[in-house]
C-alpha cells in the first residue's frame, strides 16, 4: 500500500539500470506453501501456561489509568502491573464491574487467569485516571515542594537535614514519559543587558544512585520576554551518571552564564532530574547562587526554610513528614498510635466512587457523611502493595451523598501515603488493550505461517491500530475484521497478517481466494514488501475502496529513489485499475506472478494487467484491512462496522528456471528466439528497444535468450550458457533468430536493429498464416 496511487497510468519501465532479459523461460513455479485455514493455531496460542495458570502481558498504561477486565466464565483473575523491564511491580485481584487502577510505577499490564478452561470473550478496557476529590492531598506534598515561591512539579520536594549543611531539594525518578523531568522552578528579576552566572551542587545520594542509568541533573537559567517567551538559555549539569560526577553521594558544583538580551523582563531557574529512560533514581539540589553582572545577588536558596504543612487536613495527636521510603511521590505521613487523620471532600452524587490508600501498618479507615443520614463505608485491607505497604481499599459505591470526610486512625505507629478519593472522569474516551486469542480457542492462523501486527504501524494517515484481537479463524477462512473501537492512539482497530519471516521467496506465484468488504473508509490489500525493510519496492497484488465495490487496482512501485522523490514522482509506479463484478458478494482468487521479466496480475485467473519492471529482492506477503487514510478518506455514518476481509485460501509458489533442453522443446513451434550474448556490439541498445516495443515484440511470439558468460539471462536464471552456444553455434559474440520450427533463420555478430527483426519475421510464412487467422478470427 503505497502512499500514492495512480488509478489510471501505466508507466512500463525496468527495475535496473543493466536489465538481463529472460523472456525465454515459460513461467513455471513449486508451490511451496497452502493455507485453507482447515487447520489453526493450538487452542491457548498467546497465553503462557504456569502450573494451573494462563498469562499474557497485554499493553502499555500509565499510573493512574483504570482498567477493567470482562469476559464469560470468570472467576479468578489478576491484573498484574508491569514495570519498563516488565517486571511485576504490583497486582490486583478481578472484581467483576470494577476497574482497577494502575500503580505510579506501571508501564504495563498483564493478565492472570486461574481456572481458565471455560473462560471466553475476554476484553480489556483503559479509561482515562480517575480524578482524585481530594487534589492530591493525599500525596502529602505540596504544590510549592515545601519552599515559598517555588512551583514543584513531577515529584520533588525540599528537605531539611539532607544538603550540604541543611536543607536541599529532592528529586526523583522514574517517571512516565522518557525524558520525563522533576524538579522546582521559580521566577525572579533579572534586567537586559547583564551577565548572569548561576552554580548550584548536585548529587545523586548512595541509597539511591543513579550510576548505571543515563539519568541526569541540570540547572536551567532562562531570560524570558513580556510574553513569557524564552529568548536566551543556558543549562548545567551538576549530576551526570554517564559522565560519572555526582554520583555515589559526592556533592558535584556546575555553573553555567550568559548575556541577557534585549527584551528581557525577568528570568526564570529550573532544577530538574531528567530520566532519558525508565530508570530510577534520586538527585538532590543545594545551595543554588545567582548572580548578575555588579555581583548583585539576584537569588540564593539554600532550601533551609522549609514548611510541608498542609492546611486542609485535621490531625489529632501526633504526626511527621517522612522522606526516606514513600509509596509514591516524595512523601508519607508518619502517624503515631491513636492519631487520627481527617479531610473533607465534595462528591459528585451521579458517579462511582471508590477511596484507596496506602499503609504501612494498621489503620482503621473510613468515608464518613457529617451532614447526611447515610452509614460511614469502611476500607479493607486488600492486597501487599510492595515495599511494606498494604492497599487498602472500599468497595465501588454510587448515589452516595455530595458532602463527605475520609477518616484514618493510626492503630500503632503507622505511615500512610498516597491517599485517593477517585471518581470517573465525566464523558471519558476509554481504548482498548487487544489480547491475543481472547476465546482461548486457538482460533488464529497458524503462528508458524502467520504473523499477526498488534501495533500502530500504517502509512497514508490511516486511522486503524492493527490488534491482534481482529484477526480470526472462523469458518476455515480468515477473517481480518474492522471496529469502531479506539486502541493506542487510534481511533479504530483492524486486522493485519503477513508471512514476513516464513515462506518469503525471490520471483513466485501468489494467489490469494477473499471476499472484500463494503464501506465507506475500508481499504483492504493484498501486497508484497522486501523481506530487508527497504522500500520500494512493493507490489500491490490487490488494493480495493469499500465504497467502490466493483473496482480492485494492481500497482508495483519501484526505485531506486532520488532527490527525495516517490516512485510515481519519477516515473517508476505501474498501475491500472479493473473494473468487473461487485467484490463485496462472492469470493475471487487475486493473483500475480513475479518472474525475472516482469510482473503479472490476474483476477480469477484472467490476466489484468502486467509491467517489466522486476524487483531484485526477496518479498514476502501482507495481508490488512486499512481504515481510513488519504485514499478511501474516513469512515462515515453508513460504513457497517465488524466487516471483514475473508480469505478462503493463500498459496504461495517459487519460480524456477527448467533446464534448457526442456525449454527448447517446450518453445518449438509456440515461440521464436533471439539468443543474443551479452557482450555483443549494441546488444544493449537492442534490449532497450524491446523494452520500449514489448508489446509488438510479444505479438510476433518472440522471446529473448540473454547468454551472459556462463548463465543465461544472468545470474537470476541460474542456467549453463555452454548449451545454448553450443546448439545454436554462438562461439561469442553474436545473435542468432531461431524460428518457430527451430530453424536457424539469421545469424548477426553485431546486434541487429529491431525494425530488421520485425521485417524478418513478418516475412516468415508462418507468420503470415498467422496474420490471416487473426483476421478471419
């Protein structure tokens, strides 16, 4: 499926520069490879059998998310959150109807089944994080990181006791995104034309370092416009684990200066750990210095004045910030025994809500209602999150009142942390994590023929995420099958299935038996792409509209490719469009072959189209249903959503070159030939010529015999030449034309115009009997 397709051109051509015809050889090929869809994959295909358990690892999330399991038959499952190196950072027990939400350290989720053998129409549904009622209180930071004037973002938060002489800033990691950053930033007054010069010291503490990773620390000094534009920046690094200063402890001092420009009416200083991967860390900040031009102290902070108390919450009896071993975030809540911790939060009456908080020790929890006759919902303990924190948890309720309080009694010396009052967002767009073999039916392709896509990979602002789940074995023939449902970052999901590592040949036979589908914004395809990724060539054995029923259209596109220019930009695409019955009704077999001269196409078994050019390379079969895309345009109200492309059969041959002897019996009396060597005086200017006269050149049945050293036709007819000299009595150079009864007719030793060899074929009897029957024909 190329990114430009041209319905009505023709643009014959050669795929090379030094083109080695071998028009001689009648077109035969092995089948190699027959798929009826009889037999399919093995029933629990995808999954990973352990003990008494079925697993697979579905798709990415990210903290916060929720997502909710559904299917027949359920009755123990766990969703099981996955880290970037996938590694189990945390589970969930199913509970039929309630999402579950993913952890701050997930990337990933995977999916645990017990008692799995009646389990069936399994689907996975990501909604959008929750929004937390309480704002992020129960994080127990807050949004200044503890230093007045300071805006936090991303977990980072200023300390006492861990700086050079007292306090610093922490900030940690991993995050969600690559190149994630935490850290502090600030305003402060500068004026144009100054030098400012900023230090700062930067370490990675030894408890939690960051050498191995390419994590790093930067000190960022920036001049900004009315507008709050940047116009001139400067950054430093004080910590640099691929560099290796600041690192194991060691407190490391970067400073970085610069002019300020004309317009500048303030500056702005951002301390920030920044994560190129997934991996953690701790990076601390102290004794930040900046100075302008006449030694003017614009801004000195030594994070010593720092305050995390946060107002909204009442604390009866004792309690303390604790920095060292958070849950989440940069902060727990130490509560001594009997300490009660309580907040008031807003409900939204119309929406589910669940409270989840996380504790290391015991706790008693609840959601009371101070203002409403309705009895308190108490939390459970429910699972070990990890590290020595339980999860606790309420059931999902509805129709509760709009005015509430969560309540938490330390029962001994307790931590708490990461503390959430979540409800639904409002009017949410959820997507969908495909899962492989979802019946657990094994009713998929056989994965040893088939691969199946389970990616946003397409071209042509294509609009679908090709799952796993939309490809199917129903009824012994495949189905690639198209929903209005968002994956990824798509809007729709499809099928896509290609033999790319298996069954990949150098010139063959395809041919592929499917029913297209109707609709407007379908655009399924039948092609071939080089097994080495390069592109072009392709060759689209089939491309069909949904909205044009009655159209399919054959393409090839070639290279090489220049000055940032496509194949159809240079004149190297061969395409035509054939118009016959609706294709969306009955089944049709699609073909094309695909021999050292050229390529051929047929639609149930009558050749459409056809071209010389001939990719050099090894390629190997896609089969997709396209949604949307430049071509067919989007998808509308009337496009019928779950239709398929069916296919009943794909068969797949190798050409092969038969032995010259059996090729000379098999031409006599059907073709005529030109035995040309290579090395002839102008035998290059001949070959041109019948390129650019094929058609004529084919109607007088004449085939070309190129002896190029010891093979024929080049190194891709792998033949003896000595047979051929030796029969037709070609020493060297020269060419010889061979009639149809195998008679010498003509010998040259330079290469003869092609005008000459039309004249002396025209002039042959049996040439001219055939001239008179095509007439009376």
């Amino acid at each position: 499926m190329a990114c430009k397709i041209s319905q009505e051109s023709s643009n014959e051509g050669t795929y090379s520069n030094h083109m080695l015809w071998t028009l001689l050889l009648l077109n035969e090929f092995d089948l190699i490879f027959h798929d009826d869809f009889s037999t399919t994959a093995k029933r629990y295909e995808g999954w990973t059998l352990v003990g008494d358990a079925a697993q697979q690892n579905l798709g990415l999330v990210r903290p916060g998310e929720q997502v909710l399991l559904e299917g027949q038959g359920l009755q123990q499952a766990t969703l099981r959150w996955l880290d970037d190196q996938a590694n189990v950072v945390g589970e969930d027990p199913w509970l039929e109807g309630v999402p579950a939400t993913a952890p701050p350290a997930a990337r990933a989720v995977g999916l645990t089944l017990r008692d799995y053998t009646s389990v069936s129409n399994l689907s996975v549904t990501v909604a959008p994080p929750a929004e937390d009622r309480l704002g992020g209180l129960g994080n127990f930071e807050r949004p200044d990181g503890g230093v007045e004037g300071w805006s936090a973002f991303n977990q980072a938060i200023a300390w006492e006791g861990i700086g050079r002489e007292g306090g610093a800033l922490r900030t940690v990691g991993p995050l969600n995104e690559r190149y994630g950053g935490s850290g502090l930033e600030r305003r402060f007054e500068v004026r144009a034309g100054t030098i400012l010069r900023a230090s700062v010291f930067g370490r990675a503490p030894a408890h939690a370092t960051v050498r191995g990773t390419k994590n790093f620390g930067v000190l960022r000094v920036e001049c900004l416009a009315e507008d709050g534009r940047v116009l001139e920046w400067r950054e430093a690094r004080p910590v640099d684990a691929e560099k290796e200063f600041g690192v194991d402890g060691q407190w490391h001092q970067a400073s970085c200066e610069m002019s300020t420009p004309i317009g500048t009416v303030s500056g702005r200083v951002v301390l920030v750990f920044v994560q190129p991967e997934f991996e953690p860390g701790t990076i601390d900040f102290d004794d930040l210095k900046i100075h302008s031009e006449d030694q003017n102290l614009q801004l000195h902070e030594k994070f010593d004045q720092v305050n995390h108390i946060q107002e909204s919450w009442t604390v009866k009896g004792e309690s303390r910030y604790e920095l060292e071993t958070p849950l989440s975030g940069t902060a727990a809540l130490l509560l001594n025994e009997d300490t009660e911790l309580s907040v008031p939060v807003v409900l939204d009456p119309s929406r589910p809500v669940s409270v989840n908080l996380a504790a290391r020790g015991l706790v008693e929890a609840q959601l009371r209602f101070p203002n409403a006759q309705h009895p308190p919902i108490r939390l459970y303990d429910s699972s070990d999150a990890g590290q020595g924190w339980r999860a606790w948890r309420s059931n999902r309720m509805e129709g509760l009142p709009s005015s509430a309080e969560v309540v938490v009694r330390a029962r001994g010396d307790v931590a708490v942390d990461a503390l959430r009052v979540s409800q639904p967002t409002a009017n949410a767009e959820t997507r969908s994590l495909p899962i492989l073999n979802g019946n657990l039916d094994g009713q998929l392709p056989n994965t040893k023929d088939w691969e199946i896509a389970n990616d946003e990979w397409s071209f042509n602002n294509e609009m679908q995420f090709y799952a796993q789940d939309c490809v199917s074995v129903r009824n012994e023939a495949l189905h690639l099958t198209a929903l209005n449902r968002p994956v990824g970052t798509r809007k729709y999901s499809s099928g896509h299935a290609t033999t790319k590592h298996q069954h990949a040949v150098k010139w063959g036979r395809w041919e592929v038996r499917a029913r297209l589908p109707q609709g407007r914004g379908y655009w399924p395809a039948i092609w071939l792409l080089p097994t080495d990724g390069s592109w072009p060539p392709e060759i689209d054995i089939m491309e069909f509209i949904g909205h044009e029923p009655r159209k399919v259209h054959h393409s090839a596109h070639w290279g090489p490719l220049r000055d940032g220019l496509k194949p159809w930009d240079l004149g190297q695409t061969s395409t035509k469009t054939f118009a016959g019955p609706d294709f969306t009704k009955d089944f049709h077999d699609f073909a094309c072959e695909w021999t050292p001269e050229g390529v051929v196409w047929f639609v149930d078994g009558v050749e459409r189209h056809r071209t010389t050019a001939s990719p050099r390379k090894p390629m190997y079969l896609i089969l997709n249903l396209a949604v949307g895309g430049d071509w067919p345009g989007p998808p509308d109200e009337t496009t019928p959503w779950n239709a398929s492309m069916e296919v009943e059969h794909v068969k797949i041959w190798k050409w092969i070159a038969s032995k010259p002897e059996k090729r000379i019996k098999e031409l006599k009396w059907s073709k005529r030939l030109l035995v040309l060597d290579a090395t002839t005086v102008k035998s290059q200017d001949l070959r041109t010529e019948i390129d650019r006269n094929i058609a004529a050149w084919r109607d007088r049945d004449l085939h070309l015999v190129l002896l190029d050293g010891d093979q024929v036709g080049g190194e891709e007819a792998d033949q003896d030449a000595s047979f051929w000299r030796k029969k037709f009595r070609i020493a060297g150079e020269g060419a010889v034309l061979v009639g149809k009864d195998g008679g010498v007719k003509e010998r040259w030793s330079v290469a003869p115009p092609l005008q000459k060899i039309f004249d002396l074929v025209d002039a042959m009897p049996m040439r001219q009997r055939e001239l008179r029957d095509e007439k009376n024909n």
